[in-house]
C-alpha cells in the first residue's frame, strides 16, 4: 500500500479511514488480509460502509484486490 493515497482529495473521511485501518495491517511487503469486519472496527464504521468504501478505493485505482486460489477462497489480500 502507497501511504502517498492518504494525502488524496478524492478521498472522503470514510474512504481514508478504510485505507488507514488497511495500512495498519500490512506487512512490510504492503500486503494485507484484514476481515471487513476488523477493518469496520478498526475504523469505526459499519461492514457495509468498509464494503463500500473498499470498492471505491478499488475503483479509484487506490487499492488492488488479491484473491486466495483456494478452494473455497480462504481470504481476499488488499
């Protein structure tokens, strides 16, 4: 994760929120799996808001999804 899209104008306080509480769980590669739920309380807002959000930033280009090839998927990687 590119710390540089915090600083964004684009971004609303939700949206920020999201991609701080994202930051937090990265590992020094900048690869996360937090659940929406830990991302919802570590932000302080709902799951469906972090769903929201988490497809805005997506949209935006501000965040990459990165899928388990799992079977089922085990977890979705940010």
């Amino acid at each position: 994760m590119k710390f540089a899209l915090l600083a964004t104008r684009d971004l609303g306080k939700n949206e920020r929120a999201v991609a701080i509480a994202i930051a937090a769980h990265a590992n020094h590669e900048g690869n996360a799996w937090p659940s929406v739920a830990t991302i919802a309380e570590y932000a302080g807002c709902s799951e469906r808001t972090v769903q929201r959000c988490l497809a805005k930033l997506v949209q935006l280009g501000r965040l990459v999804v990165s899928r388990s090839l799992a079977s089922p998927p085990a977890s979705t990687g940010w």
